[in-house]
C-alpha cells in the first residue's frame, strides 16, 4: 500500500528497461517519493493486457511527476501525462543529480 504522504513518481520507461527502470524506483523511493512503474509481465489474455494498461496510466494521472528514462520520451505513459498535465522530468532531474541508468 502506497503512502499517500510522500509525492508519488511514476518512471517510464520501455519493456527493454526494465532493469533500469527497477533501480529508478529505488532511487526515487530513497529520495522519498512513493513510486510506481509499468507492468511489463506477460499479459495472460487482452482483457488482463487491458486492465494493466488502464493500471499504469492511472498511476501516471495520480502521479505529481512522471520520471523519464533516457529514450523514454516516445512512451504511451510520457504522452498521457502530457495530455493530463502531470510534469514529465528526466530521472536524474527529479532525483536532482545526474544519473547514468
């Protein structure tokens, strides 16, 4: 269950990044935002397929920063934030630093 006082990010990022995207997570989990990330796991069925997606672009509505991967910037989540008003930053720009995931 997410603490609802931290600021939540959502990180975007690419099915290929998933690596990458789990570090970012615990970076900005240590940095004190609550996270969420895309589920890239198998779907079972195009129902499940679907409710997944409306899954993660909720929590890209919810999220007060949407946190880019390098290469990111074409995401399905990068563009409903834009079309939502959620903030999109560079990863290294939310955790205030230069990062090289």
């Amino acid at each position: 269950m997410q603490d609802r006082t931290r600021p939540r990010a959502f990180v975007a990022g690419h099915a290929a990044d998933v690596e990458r995207i789990d570090r970012a997570a615990v970076e900005l989990t240590a940095a004190g935002y609550g996270v969420a990330v895309p589920d890239f796991t198998p779907p079972l069925d195009a129902d499940d397929l679907l409710a997944r997606v409306a899954a993660d672009l909720a929590a890209v509505e919810a999220a007060a920063v949407v946190a880019c991967l390098p290469g990111a910037e074409d995401t399905l989540e990068v563009a409903y934030a834009e079309l939502h008003g959620v903030p999109v930053r560079r990863l290294g720009d939310v955790l205030g630093l230069a990062v090289t995931l």
